[in-house]
C-alpha cells in the first residue's frame, strides 16, 4: 500500500538526471561550486531521448549533478582560465540562472544554468 509523507528537499533531487538544470538552482542566487573534474561522456542518452555522440560536463566537488558545457559556458571558462581545460580544475565559480535565453530547440527563450568568475572582495 501507497504511503505518503511531506518533502522539503531540493528539486533537483526530484529529477533523477544526472545533469544539472537551471531549475535545479533557481531562486537560490550565485551559488558557489568547485570544478573537480571536465568529463567527457560518449553516447549519452539526454533527457528528451535522444542521444549525443559526446558531451562534455564539468564535475563539480560534492555534488551529483553534472553541467553539461555548452558553447556559452566553454568561452566563459576559456576567457576566465585559459582554453587548456587542466588549469580550470580546483577553481571556483559561481552558477546562476539566465533569463532570455536562446532555446536551442526553436520557440520562446528559456533559462540557462550560466558560469560566472569569483572575484574575492572586488565586489
């Protein structure tokens, strides 16, 4: 038999993909992560159903979720930390939620999880 019971927790956990999506930080501001690792996945089955040859995400520390690196945040990182991809390990940047965003699949503009440089105390 069914049971039922209050959640309170995030909704990106509400989601079982493994990729991160701008409703997975939204309302919650700049919200400050680590780059652990770039990966590189093959074949990926997406959320839509249909499957990419190759993607490329950022692994962040502590945390499940994947960012899927799309041309946007590729510049942004190069510009911030160079185009050799070791150099962006261990820095730290900031996510947040874009409004008026190009949607890639046609229609109205859509919201994109996008990459910003922590600047310490120049803020």
């Amino acid at each position: 038999n069914m049971s039922e019971e209050e959640y309170t927790g995030s909704v990106s956990d509400m989601k079982s993909s493994e990729w991160l999506a701008s409703s997975d930080i939204i309302g919650l501001g700049d919200v400050q992560v680590t780059i652990e690792s770039v990966v590189k996945s093959t074949n990926v089955k997406m959320d839509g159903g249909k499957t990419e040859k190759e993607i490329y995400s950022l692994k962040f520390v502590g945390k499940d979720k994947k960012m899927v690196l799309n041309a946007t945040n590729r510049k942004t990182l190069a510009k911030m930390f160079s185009a050799s991809v070791k150099k962006w390990k261990g820095q730290k940047v900031k996510l947040y939620v874009e409004d008026g965003v190009r949607n890639p699949k046609g229609g109205s503009p859509v919201q994109g999880l996008r990459i910003k440089f922590e600047t310490k105390g120049l803020e």
